[in-house]
C-alpha cells in the first residue's frame, strides 16, 4: 500500500480558502482594510457591494420569520405556551438593556471619557446631524405601538416590517391550530417546504458575504480613515470594553440558566459573527443565526419569536454606546450633570432605545431626545459624535447579535424549548449539522481526489465520493462517526 500523500501547505490554504466561509471573511476584511488605507478615493465608490448584499438579505428576513413562526405555533400545539415565550422574551428583553444602559452610565462616570476637552457648542456644525438622521424623529409610545400592527397582509412583507410579520404570523399560526390538520392538511407542509426554500437562498446569498465584508470594509476605512481612532481613542476604548464586560455578564448568565457556553456558541456562529463585523448590520446575519440556533436545538417557535423581537427592543450594544455618548457630550461641553439627572437619562433611554431598529441616524435622534429631556446638554453637542458612530457599529452590532442569542437560549430553557443536550454536542462539536458537514465531505472528496491523482489511482476517486450515502439529511452527523455506505450487490 502506498504511504499516504500529505498535501502541501499552499494546497491546504487553498482547500481551508476554497471550504470555510470563516477564512474568507477574514480575507475579505483584511482586503478591505488594505484597500480603503491605500485608495481611499477608489474605496469609496465600492459601497454598492456591501448594500447590494444588505438588500439581498433583508428580502427573504420576512418570509423566513412567517415560515419559522407558522411553523413553530402548529407543532408546538399550544398557543398559551407561544404566548408564555413572548412575555418571557419581553421580560428578559426589559432587564438587559437596562443593564447596559447601567453599566454605561458608571463606565463613564469612572472613566470619563470627554473631560477636559471644554469644546464649544457654537462652534459644531449641527447640519451634519440633520443630514445624518435626514430630518426624522424617533416615533413616540403610541405611534411605536399603532406602527406594529399591519394594514395590508402584502404590504408588512413589501416593507420588511417584521413586527407586522410577526403579529400575522401568530394570526396565520393560531387558526392553523383552530382548524386543526384535518381541515387544511396541505397548508403546514406547503410553510414547511417553503421554509427549506428560503434555507437554501440564503444558502446562495451567503457566498457573496466575502465580496461585501470587501466592499464595506473598504468604504469604511477610506471615508474615515484610521485618525478618527486617534482623536477618540478613549472614548473608542471605554466603549468596548463596557461592551466586553457586559458580554461577560452575558457568558454568565447563560451558564447558569441553561449551561452552555457562550465562547463555544461564538465558536459555532464565528462565521456569522465576522459578517456582521464586516457589514455593521445584524440583519445580514439574521437568517443564518436563526437556522443554527434551531439546529443547536432551540425550538422552532421561540428562534421565530424571540430573536426578530430582539431585534427591535433588545439592543444592548446601542444601550450601552447611547448612555456612554451621552455623559461623553456632557463632559465634553462642561456639563456635570447630577445623580437625578442621570437617572432621567436611563428612563428616557429605555424608551427611546426601542423604536430606533430601521430608522436612519436613530442613534443621534435617540440622544438629541435624551439632551433635549434634560435642558442641559446643547443639542448640537450631538455632533461631537459624528466622527466616531461609525466606528462604534461593531461594538453595537457584536453586543447585539449576542445578546438576542442569549435571549433566545434562555428563554427557551425557561419555557422548556430548548433540547439542553443537543445544544451541548452542537457546540463540543460531538454533532456537526449537516450543511457544516456537507462542506468538510466536498472539502474531503477533493482531498481524496487529489492524492488518488498523486499516486497514480484516479479512476477509483468515486470511492470516496460514495463512502458517505448513509448521511441522515434531517438531522445532524456525529462528529468521527460516519460509516461508509453498505456496498450494494
């Protein structure tokens, strides 16, 4: 038998390039970076790449949270229980954001980020924020409330209003189970076909990610630059590491509510995870994050429920960045603002965190709101942020997105929808779901291929190619424990 043919390094890099969408993201960004500090005029005009990717992701977010949600409430059987997650989700939803926004008002208070800057008010150019928030405003309680409810069945999906999507979907989900199987047998699995659809477009869509992580990357460093990061290199630190801290208190909680890990689960959504970095857009990811979190064995009606609404009223990473920026502008004009004060910050905060999901520039509306709450603080000190919000996005979007999968995790253990040992194998990697493994088997046949060619064998490469016909397509594959097919007489 002939020794076994080790490939060589630059084959390996081109199998570990041409397989894992994790390295060519990774390369994607560091390109990108590259391109925007060289050729910064030339970068600029690549942001259709990451927005053309953005549009492509949000046209398929819609019918994908109908079809899991739908889908969710008709196997779940009961609509008391659905009804159960959503209050939980609201509650777990309430607690955290409140605690970032905490832990970024002692963070700055600590810190203090803005002292000794003594800018002058006058002197900043407030159009700017106009331009930036394009004249809008932050809907109040009530039309926040009116804005959830759809007018037109088409038209929540035509306008990507996944509020509306889910309220109609608990409609659609909940006369499913009226009605019963026996008076509409064809309709769940018409959803659940769909559903599998949507799965494999997204499937499609995710092999530009490395072209737009490219592109926004590359805008972002070429219209901005590397100084910003100079000028506001404390205020940039202490966001992130209030970031870091908060996703601390995030790893602890769900080890003790549900036991899992969250370094793992970050294992598992890596590839995710740097998508999102690159495209400073949550969104980008949703469909995908939403797919293994049900596959790490959370079930279907609580992924459908719980991470779409944290989409609009969990966003920890914009909690925290809103209440440090604040105190930063108050420090920076002169400001001392009191312990009452501060405590009228938080409870403006909470409210106008959470109509900001969609609306542009919602981060300086939210704290012209909150300036404007306290008579203090000039509006125009609002500007002072300019420069650096998008530098903030990746702390924002990181906290976020972790966020809202802790959220789905732990109140999935807390209803008693999450399978706690499946998630467990998920994320040791005793399981591999089975998009993962069908691409190591294509890595591993072309492998297999190549050392056939190498010693001389390549008629018998088909070998290999049939070794893994025993695969079960629904669920997922032991890690080191496929056998090969039984060979047919």
């Amino acid at each position: 038998m002939p020794p076994s043919v080790v490939p060589s390094l630059p084959r390996r890099v081109a199998r570990i390039l041409r397989t894992s969408l994790f390295a060519q993201v990774a390369c994607a960004l560091v390109l990108g970076i590259v391109v925007g500090k060289l050729w910064p005029g030339f970068a600029s005009d690549l942001q259709p790449l990451g927005d053309g990717f953005t549009r492509l992701i949000k046209t398929i977010i819609s019918p994908l949270v109908f079809c899991v949600v739908v889908v969710g409430i008709a196997k779940a059987g009961d609509l008391k229980a659905f009804g159960r997650i959503g209050l939980k989700a609201l509650i777990w939803f309430e607690v955290a954001s409140t605690l970032a926004l905490i832990i970024g008002l002692l963070a700055a208070n600590v810190v203090q980020p803005g002292s000794g800057m003594n800018v002058d008010p006058a002197t900043l150019n407030t159009a700017a924020v106009d331009a930036k928030t394009g004249g809008g405003s932050l809907p109040s309680t009530t039309e926040f409330v009116l804005n959830a409810i759809p007018t037109s069945f088409i038209g929540a999906f035509a306008e990507n209003e996944l509020l509306q999507v889910l309220i109609l979907a608990c409609l659609v989900g909940a006369a499913l189970l009226h009605l019963g199987h026996t008076k509409v047998p064809k309709v769940l699995p018409a959803i659940e076909q769909a559903q599998e659809i949507i799965f494999a477009v997204v499937g499609f869509i995710m092999r530009l990610a490395p072209i737009a992580v490219f592109g926004a990357m590359a805008v972002l460093i070429g219209n901005y630059g590397l100084g910003v990061i100079e000028t506001y290199a404390k205020l940039i630190i202490l966001c992130y590491a209030a970031a870091a801290f908060f996703i601390a208190l995030l790893a602890v909680a769900l080890k003790m509510v549900t036991g899992l890990s969250l370094w793992k689960f970050l294992r598992y959504i890596r590839e995710e995870m740097l998508l999102a970095l690159g495209t400073a857009s949550t969104e980008s990811v949703m469909p995908r994050v939403m797919q293994k979190l049900r596959k790490a064995g959370a079930r279907d009606d609580a992924v459908g429920l719980v991470l779409p609404t944290g989409y609009s009223f969990n966003l920890d990473g914009a909690s925290l960045y809103l209440s440090i920026g604040t105190l930063f502008i108050a420090q920076a004009v002169g400001v001392d603002l009191s312990l009452s004060q501060q405590i009228t910050v938080i409870l403006v905060l909470m409210l106008t965190s959470k109509g900001m999901a969609g609306i542009p520039g919602s981060a300086f509306l939210a704290l012209s709101a909150t300036a404007s709450s306290l008579g203090a603080i000039p509006a125009g000190a609002v500007a002072l942020l300019l420069g650096v919000d998008r530098i903030m996005d990746s702390m924002r979007v990181v906290t976020n997105l972790l966020g809202n999968c802790v959220a789905v995790f732990a109140v999935s253990r807390w209803e008693g929808a999450l399978d706690t040992d499946r998630a467990k194998k998920v994320l040791d990697r005793e399981i591999v779901p089975t998009d993962e493994a069908d691409d190591a088997d294509g890595a591993d046949k072309a492998d297999d291929a190549a050392k056939a060619v190498a010693s001389g064998k390549g008629g018998d490469s088909g070998e290999a190619g049939g070794s893994e016909g025993g695969r079960e397509k629904l669920g997922a594959v032991p890690a080191q424990a496929k056998e090969p097919a039984p060979e047919v007489s």
